[in-house]
C-alpha cells in the first residue's frame, strides 16, 4: 500500500470502468477546487480561502497523474471564463484574470498539486509530522512562482513579500495543520476497516 494514494482505491479490474472513475474523479475535483476558491474565512489580517487548501489535499488524495488532469482541467475552465478562482469576478475573468497578479500562484497550484502526489505516493500522507512537511513543501512551491510573477508584474522594488506572502501565513498555517491531520487520519481510518 506504500505507493498508493487515496483515490488508488477506487481502482477497478476492468479498464471501462476505472476510466469512468477516473473521469468523474476528475470532474469532482474541478468543482470542488472552484467551490473551495470561493470559500472565505475571516481572518486577521486577510481572510482564508480554502482553494490552496483544495489544491493540496486534492494533490496529496489523487496523485500526481489523476492530480495533473484534475488541476489542468481546472485552468482550462478558468481560462475559458468562467467564475471559479477566489478573486475572479463578472468584471475580470478567464485569461486577463490568470494573467494579472495571481497568475504565478496559479503556476504553483499546479506544481503543487504534482509535487503533493509525488509526495503521497511516497507514502508522505500516511503520519502527520511526513504530511505537514509535504504541506509546507507545496505551500513553497505555490509562494515562489507567485512572488516572482508579482515582482515581474509590479517591479521588484515594489513590496512584493508584504503583497504576496505575510498577509497568508497565518491562514497557510491553519490550512496545514488541517491537511497534515486530515489526510492521515482518513487513512487510520481506512486501515482500521480493514481489519
């Protein structure tokens, strides 16, 4: 089971129906990350959306190949216009959106994702000290396509760091903490129905 990650146990002898899965897998963790991207929690100094959180846990819980597709496909919906990254709005949608100030966090969700299921399927998600490590490691991944994009973007004698990064710390280390206790315990679980 070492190098499995959660959605393997969905996996089918018969190549039909695991395709089937795999497509709605997919199909569900597109509406998930764009129901997540909307979720504001408040908080000081900047309220929380979940959709890093989404980002990761999906990552960690598909792989990084079902994890790919699912992100990509994601972006793809995103890019054709509709309303579903946690700043996009009526007035600034699709590409101009991905093209302002997020796009370089939106550069890192992918990677993320695909270093978060790398991580997994090394068996990273399976404890929790392993998880929030693999956490902070996808946190890093998703700030340093991000800055740099907003450092382009703005100029890099702009605050860049005070812009993009201090305001969501707090929160990330919320999210963190919730990823690396999540996960492994939906495992726990698992093994413990297993006998």
């Amino acid at each position: 089971m070492q190098n499995r990650v959660l959605s393997d146990l969905l996996e089918s002898e018969d190549k039909l129906t695991l395709r089937a899965r795999q497509v709605l897998m997919v199909a569900a963790g597109i509406l998930l990350l764009a129901i997540a991207a909307k979720i504001k929690v408040p908080m000081w100094p900047v309220p929380i959306t979940m959709g890093t959180f989404a980002v990761l846990a999906i990552g960690a819980a598909y792989g990084a190949r079902l994890g790919l597709v699912t992100i990509l496909g994601y972006m793809i919906v995103g890019a054709l216009g509709l309303d579903v990254f946690a700043g996009s709005s009526a007035q600034t949608f699709g590409l101009t959106y991905m093209m302002g100030g997020t796009g370089g966090y939106l550069v890192g969700y992918v990677l993320a994702t695909v270093v978060l299921g790398v991580l997994a399927q090394r068996g990273w998600d399976r404890s929790v000290g392993w998880m929030a490590l693999a956490m902070l490691i996808g946190n890093a991944v998703i700030y340093l396509p991000g800055l740099a994009w907003l450092g382009q973007l703005y100029g890099w004698d702009k605050p860049i760091l005070q812009w993009g990064l201090t305001p969501f710390l707090i929160g990330d280390a919320i999210k963190l903490a919730l990823a690396a206790v999540l996960l492994p315990g939906i495992w726990k679980l698992i093994d413990r129905a297993r006998g």
